[in-house]
C-alpha cells in the first residue's frame, strides 16, 4: 500500500517541473523528483495527460482555497468573495499572483487537453460563487476580469507595484461603492 502522501508528492513534483521544462518534462523525471519509482508514479497517474490534469486541479484548488481564505466579515453582505478575490490577485497573496503569470502556469494549462475540461468546472465554480456573492454580474464580471488582468501585467513587468496597488483601490472602491448604493443583487 503506498503511504498517503505520495499522491500529493507526485503533483507537487510534477507541477515544478511541467513549469520549468514544459511537456518536455518526462515521467521518469518527475518520478525521481517525487521520491518515488515510475511504476509508484503510474500507479496514481496511468497517462502524463492524466498528470497534467491532476497538476492542474491542484493549481485551480489552490488558487480557491487562497482566495477564501481571505474573505472578512462573511456576515458585512454583498461583496466580500469579490474583495478577497481582488486582495488576492493585487497584493496579498503570492501565490495567486504566481498563478496568474503567464510565464509560469499558462504553458501547463495550454498544453493540456484536460485541463480544458478542469478549466471549465473551475470557471463554473467560481460563476456560482461570484453569482450568490451579491454583486451585479456586470460589475462582478469588470472587476474580476480587470483584477486578473492586473496580476498578469504585474506579473510580467507591465505595471509596477505603485499602479498595480492604484488599481487594487479602485477595483475595492467599485465594490463597496456597488454594494453601498444598493446595486448589489439580492
């Protein structure tokens, strides 16, 4: 039987190298990278694409967890899953930033087939959160949308951490002023 955290290892593993070596990254690799035989790797993962898709739910996973995280005052009302997910993007979290960099994750997720399918459950996740959050689905969609943009310009140089934080309070601005004024959904 193998011990518990092989899986995790293998995923772990997995994503450090697919990020550093792209495709080119083989099982045999990142077998010896997790500690473990290639037969113990195809154990959890018969396929790299199986892998990949599993490295990318890992990601996805993470990236919700560390935006949850960061909700305050569940009880204020509309907008506090909107606020942790622009904090998260903008500033307070390093590893969200880190998602959003297209010359980190991207590469994995564009070269996976699978992940399409892991994208779309994702991004169907997040619609439901986002739409029971309280905030007006136009509005909701702008900030979330210019909040990750602002993560990947950060993340290659394009603003710097002054603009980046300019637009962080804007992007909060639009969401307390959207819930103050009542354009919240009920």
């Amino acid at each position: 039987m193998p011990r518990p955290s092989t899986r995790p290892a293998i995923v772990a593993a997995a994503e450090q190298l697919f990020v550093e070596r792209g495709h080119a990254a083989t099982l045999e690799q990142i077998a010896a990278a997790a500690g473990v035989s290639k037969g113990g790797l195809l154990y959890h993962f018969a396929t790299k694409e199986e892998l990949r898709a599993a490295v990318c739910r890992e990601v996805v996973d993470r990236l919700w967890s560390v935006v949850h995280q960061l909700v305050e005052e569940p009880d204020r009302g509309g907008g506090v899953l909107l606020s942790a997910y622009v904090r998260a993007l903008t500033g307070d979290s390093a590893e969200a930033a880190r998602i959003f960099a297209p010359s980190a994750l991207a590469p994995l997720f564009n070269e996976t087939p699978a992940a399409i399918d892991v994208l779309r459950d994702d991004a169907d996740r997040w619609r439901r959160a986002f739409d029971s959050d309280g905030v007006e689905q136009r509005r909701s969609l702008v900030i979330r949308h210019s909040a990750e943009g602002a993560a990947t310009a950060a993340a290659e140089g394009y603003i710097d951490a002054k603009e980046l934080h300019l637009i962080r309070l804007e992007l909060l601005t639009m969401i307390e002023t959207a819930v103050h004024r009542g354009e919240s959904v009920s």
